[in-house]
C-alpha cells in the first residue's frame, strides 16, 4: 500500500492527535501503518524481514520501576553474610535517593532450582517457576541511567531524553502489519502512565503512523468502539458512502491533497474495525478454564491476567507488537511486603501467557520479553526504626529474561558480582538487547534506519552487536 507517500507528516500528526482517543484516531494509525515511507532516500522497509526471521511478533512485559534482580531471579547468599554490614558507596554509583549510612540487605525470599534447566527463581514465582524450560535469564545487561524517566526512555526508544520512536514503532516501520484490520503496534498500560508518559511508546521521528495504540485499562479500551443507540450498520454503511461520495468530488478539484484522502480511508478502516474489534477485547468468549489460568476474576491477579489475555488474543489476531506494563516495582522500602504483592499479582498471568502461547503452536515465533528500565542495589538505608529494608536503583545489574521466537529456552546467560552490584559475566548495554531483539524478528539494526535531522538514525542510536548467546 503506497496511496500516502506524498502526504505531509507534521499534517498527519496534527490531525491524528486531533482525533483523540477514539476508534479514528485508532483506525488512522493502523491505516497509514501499512506503508510510509521515509521522504530522503533511506533503507526503505518492504514489509519483509532483512533475513530469515525466528519470530514473527513480540510481546513485551515492561515491569516499570525497576524489579529487584536479587529478589527475583538471581540470588545472593552473600548478602545474607554481610546482612546490615555498613558501607559507602560514591560516586556515579548513586542516584538521588542515596543518602546517609548504606547497608547491605539481604533477599526476604527463599530461591529454589526449578525445571529441567535448574533456573534460580524466587520460591514467590509459584507458577513461572514451571515455565523456566521456555525461558532465557539474562543477567549480564546494564542500563545507562537510575532516574525512572531516562531510564524508561532508554529501554523502550534506545534514547535516555526521549523523543526518539519506541522498538515497537521500530518493528512495525520495518515489518508492516499482519492484520490491516487492526493496530500494528498496541500498549496495554496502567492506570497512571509510566514515568514519560506516551512518549515511551512514541514514533519519535518517525511518521505518526508507528506510534503505539494504547488501550484504556479502565472503561471501554477504545472510545466509540460501537455505534450510537439506534444507528445500525446499514445506516453507517449508507452515511459513509454518501460521505464519501461528497469527499470525492471535493478531492477531484484539489489534487495533491492526500490529508483528506488519507481521512477518508481511516473512516473506512474504522468501519471495519467495530466488527473485528469488540470480539478480540471480549475476553468472556474465553473458556471458563482459561480466564481461571490467568488469574481472571481473583482480586489480585486480575488486572494483569487480562492484559496477558489480551496481548495473546491481540498477536493471534496479527497485532505485531503488544507491549503490557506492570508496576510500580520501585520498592525503596518494605520490599517484602512490596515486590512479594508484585510478583503475585504477576505471576500467574504470565506463566499463563507463556503456557497459552505454547499450546496454541505460537510461542515457537512469538517471543515474549520480560524487563524494567534498571536493577536494583544490595543495599539500602535503614528505614521506619531499623524494620524497613528496600533497595535502591542500579544500572549496573539487572535481570531481563526472554522466552519463545527461537531464544534458548532454559539456559541463564550472563552473571552479576557476588552481592548483585554489577555484571561481570556476558555484560552489554542496552542497545545491544535492542539489537538482539531486532534481530529475532529479522530485522538488521544498520539496515533498519531513517533519515532525520541531517543523519540516518537507528534504534541502538549508533550501532551494537547481538547477543547471540541468547539465540538459538
């Protein structure tokens, strides 16, 4: 589909921002999503993957705050040693919250060695603990930031200010959508956006058209998802014809105007959309088994259970990118009583992705990402009278895991330090794991580019190398 080329960005995004949250302004970003490309000769997407791709979607599980490495997947006994032991750290080891006398903190958790593979795994992981055959633990990555803001700019846009598109953008510039029907690139976020807002899902630079489609987690996810009481498809389909029909004569005396050429169509699209999209956001259609796997109707898994729901029937429908956000894992303190409530609100909806994905045959080409924009520190001030331990941020270790979309199912790569300061086995940046991410949905970072403000511009921002440990 190439009817858009000439039409001007800045007025496509003027006019897709005045849309609002509504099925248009969803209809129009999935419409002109088919096909935009840049206007200075680039390394144009095809729709098609640079190489043999092993996944064909993604779904990524952003855990915003930054979970605890040493609380989740990576334990330390050496932390229980030097339990309340007083240090200092300086330097650009600390961030704003640091102050005071530091002391190490050990895990509240027990950890246990669980599947085939023996992945370390807090006793708290209940049901992931049984998927850890599937999963790939990454433990050698490392942020560039322990500010929540830069740091969830950085690991959704590879940028730490913002501004820049996010890898879902990314992956739907390179590889077009499955389902012209439907949004390629959707965010299910909470209640309270993560700390940047919407331009973590953003399309930076790139046309409007990649920005990600966020579904409202309250109320109905899409506005003027049904007609008006009273007004029945014939009656839509008839207004749009007659629409149409007045538009086209306007646009026969103004050629060269595709602004209203492209409205049109995204009128056209949203009328196709109120059929296909109340059935996938009707999880009810789900058997009584599989909503009781995902935690829906329980208080405390509820929430997340759906969004798991929904990302699985989203990429099954052809959604390229869905990206869940989970939190707030910024647990400074009280970090029992904090991450322990966390992970099991989590817990058994992703477990249940996973195992959803996998009966269905469709986790061998989806690959699920699993992260927070940082890690955390072994140690903590003493807070509440000496009874509350947390931690504080880390760019310098944290855990991410991968599974499906041709990764190592049960292996851990990488490792941390004895007391989960620092990577010091496998370690790469972050724009490395973008890297490796484009790369298992077939896409070349180097190749994959746009030209914007007098350079061609990437998602790793100047170049990285795959991880390939984590390949299969």
């Amino acid at each position: 589909m190439n009817q858009y080329r000439k039409l001007d960005i800045h007025s496509r995004r003027e006019m897709l921002y005045g849309l609002g949250a509504s099925l248009g302004s969803v209809a129009l970003t999935s419409l002109l999503n088919a096909d935009e490309p840049a206007s200075v000769p680039t390394d144009t997407p095809t729709g098609r993957p640079h190489f043999p791709a092993k996944a064909k979607r993604c779904i990524f599980l952003m855990m915003e705050g930054g979970p605890s490495q040493i609380d989740t997947f990576d334990p330390k006994p050496e932390l229980s040693k030097r339990h309340l032991q007083e240090f200092s750290r300086s330097g650009d080891e600390q961030s704003a919250m640091s102050s005071g006398k530091r002391y190490f903190v050990k895990s509240p958790f027990e950890f246990r060695k669980a599947g085939e593979c023996g992945a370390d795994i807090c006793t708290e992981w209940v049901h992931l603990s049984k998927r850890v055959d599937d999963i790939c633990f990454y433990r050698g990555a490392q942020a560039e930031s322990v500010n929540h803001p830069t740091a969830c700019y950085h690991i959704n846009t590879g940028n730490r200010f913002g501004g820049d598109p996010a890898i879902g953008a990314w992956t739907t510039y390179g590889l077009g959508t499955i389902n012209e029907n439907l949004p390629g690139f959707v965010v299910l976020p909470r209640s309270s956006y993560p700390q940047g807002g919407a331009a973590n899902w953003s399309n930076g630079f790139l046309p409007a058209t990649f920005q990600g489609t966020p579904l409202r987690p309250q109320g109905s996810p899409i506005l003027d998802l049904r007609p008006p009481s009273g007004v029945s498809r014939e009656r839509q389909r008839n207004n749009l014809d007659l629409l149409t029909q007045l538009n086209n004569s306007h646009l026969q005396q103004r050629t060269g105007r595709t602004e209203l050429e492209a409205r049109m169509k995204s009128y056209e699209l949203a009328f196709r959309m109120q059929t296909e999209i109340p059935d996938i956001l009707d999880l009810e259609g789900e058997d009584k088994s599989t909503l009781e796997m995902y935690g829906i109707g329980s208080n405390k898994t509820d929430a997340f259970g759906r969004k798991c729901l929904l990302a699985r029937r989203l990429v099954e429908k052809g959604v390229r990118f869905v990206q869940a956000y989970a939190g707030n894992w910024d647990s400074h303190d009280y970090i029992q009583r904090a991450h322990g409530s966390l992970i099991r609100s989590v817990d058994q909806p992703i477990a249940a992705l996973l195992k959803d994905l996998k009966r269905r045959d469709m986790l061998k080409d989806t690959l699920v990402f699993f992260c927070g924009e940082f890690g955390r520190t072994p140690d903590n001030g003493l807070r509440g009278g000496g009874k509350s331990y947390g931690r504080d941020h880390n760019a310098k270790a944290m855990t991410m895991w991968f599974a499906g979309g041709g990764v190592r199912g049960g292996h851990t790569v990488g490792a941390t330090d004895e007391i989960g300061l620092e990577a010091v086995e496998n370690v790469h940046p972050l724009r490395d794991v973008h890297v490796t991410l484009l790369k298992l949905l077939g896409l070349d970072d180097n190749r994959l580019t746009y030209y914007h403000a007098g350079r061609f511009k990437q998602l790793s921002q100047f170049g990285g190398t795959a991880i390939e440990e984590l390949i299969a």
